[in-house]
C-alpha cells in the first residue's frame, strides 16, 4: 500500500466514524482499525488527530473556498467595484450549495460529518476556523463594504448565521422535503440558493443590532 493510499484510508476513516458519532467519541485507534492502519501512520501523515480533522476538511472544500475567493477576487477587480450585498452572499454560498444533490458518496458523508460536529464543541473548533479564517476574513472585508452602517460585530455575528443556515441546509437536504411533503426540495442546488440567498439578504440589510437595543430616553 502507498503512502498516499494510507493516507486516504484514514482520512476516509475518520470521516466515516467521526459523522457517525462526532469528533470527541471517535479516537485515533478507532480511526486506524477503521483503515486498518496503525497510529504511527496518523502521526507520520498528519500529526495529530486535530490536524487530520483540518486535513479531512481541507480535501473536501479546498477547491470550494479556492472558488470562492477567485470569484470574489474577479468582482473586485472589476473596476474597483463594491459589489452589492447579494452577489457577495452568491459568491459565498454557490461553490458549495451547487454540490446539493451530489452522488458523491465521499461529499455526502462529509456533509453529515459537517451537521454532527456544529453541534460539538472542544478542540475540533480551532482547526476548522484554520481552514476557514482566510474565508472569513475576506469576506467579512466584502460585506462590510457592502453595509459600511453595520459594525464589526455585527457583521461576525450574521456572517456566523450565515455559515449555520449553510451548514444546516447542506448536513440533511431531504429533511426540508419531508417537512414540507415535497413541497420544498433543498436537494436542488438552485432553489436552495435562491431561497437562502433571498433569506440572508433580508437578516444583513436589517438595522444594526446595537441601534435596535439601545435604551428608550
């Protein structure tokens, strides 16, 4: 076996177990049963079990955040233009939610690794903000240009409610179907955007948070 196939059994591994029962109950020696690897091997391909969680994450969305900055990168570029709230919040969500629907027994299951570990909190957090932050920074960046009246914080506030109504959505599309007895597919990729899109526009165009509940005189 190469490294590289090693290498991929484990993250493969890791992605099984951990959307099954969440990254804190899922332990390295679980992982390389799972793969039929030996811890040595996390260690030589990726140090710690925190790093393989980032590495886990970087295999599946690095080419969508990669997207989205070079998408952002070109409506930037054009002319030296601000571009408006909702081509910002398009240019946020489309290189994931166009993935809705897939067949892709790999992105399904990291999906539903995705759903499980929002609701978890420890160490798991860190590595996933490191694969995030420069995400989150430029577009963070972008929309306070788009609603310079809105502060810092609450910018990080609806940005954080945009990435959990994303991750939601995206953790269990056939949930929306169920629930509503078909009448709402989030399953396909362009009614889910242009519903979620029109949902966010509305929530960061709203008044500054800290206007809303300043004290009556």
């Amino acid at each position: 076996m190469t490294q590289t196939a090693t290498k991929n059994r484990i993250l493969d591994a890791a992605e099984t177990l951990i959307a099954r029962d969440g990254y804190a109950a899922t332990s390295l020696r679980a992982i390389t049963m799972e793969a039929e690897a030996n811890v040595a091997a996390i260690h030589y391909h990726f140090g710690s079990k925190q790093a393989l969680l980032e590495a886990l994450f970087d295999r599946r969305v690095g080419s969508v955040n990669d997207e989205r900055l070079r998408r952002l990168d070109e409506a930037e570029q054009e002319g030296d233009r601000v571009p408006p709230l909702e081509e910002v919040l398009r240019i946020f969500l489309e290189p994931a939610l166009c993935r809705l629907g897939s067949e892709d027994p790999g992105w399904t299951r990291f999906t539903q690794l995705m759903g499980r570990i929002q609701s978890e909190s420890g160490e798991h957090v860190q590595a996933i903000h490191h694969v995030f932050s420069r995400i989150r920074e430029r577009f963070v960046a972008a929309l306070h240009r788009s609603l310079p009246d809105l502060s810092a914080a609450d910018i990080a506030w609806r940005m954080h409610f945009l990435i959990g109504s994303m991750c939601f959505l995206m953790s269990d599309p056939c949930r929306l179907s169920v629930m509503t007895e078909g009448r709402c597919d989030a399953s396909d990729p362009e009614q889910a955007l242009t519903q979620l899109v029109a949902f966010m526009r509305g929530g960061f165009a709203s008044p500054a948070a800290s206007l809303e509940t300043e004290p009556h005189s």
